[in-house]
C-alpha cells in the first residue's frame, strides 16, 4: 500500500468538498420534493 502523493490528497480533499456540497443541494431538494409529496396527500385525503 503506497503512500499518496501531496498532490493526490489535494484532489481527494476537494472532491470531498464538491461531494459534500452537492450532497447539501440534493437534500434541500429532497426536503422540497418530500414537502410536495405530504401536500398532494393531504389534497387526496380531503377528496376522498
């Protein structure tokens, strides 16, 4: 098992970074896609 170059962890760190924002995006997503979901039910319930 080498050791990684300077450089190597360099590229990983920012990967990680991108990573970790992206993962932010798509959870306020996910949140706004969840709240959607809980008022289309509630729409439904009301007709049923």
């Amino acid at each position: 098992q080498r050791k990684l170059s300077q450089n190597e962890v360099q590229l990983i760190l920012q990967e990680n970074c991108s990573l970790k924002t992206e993962k932010g995006y798509l959870q306020k997503e996910n949140n706004g896609l969840n709240n959607q979901i809980e008022k289309l039910e509630n729409q439904v319930e009301k007709l049923e």
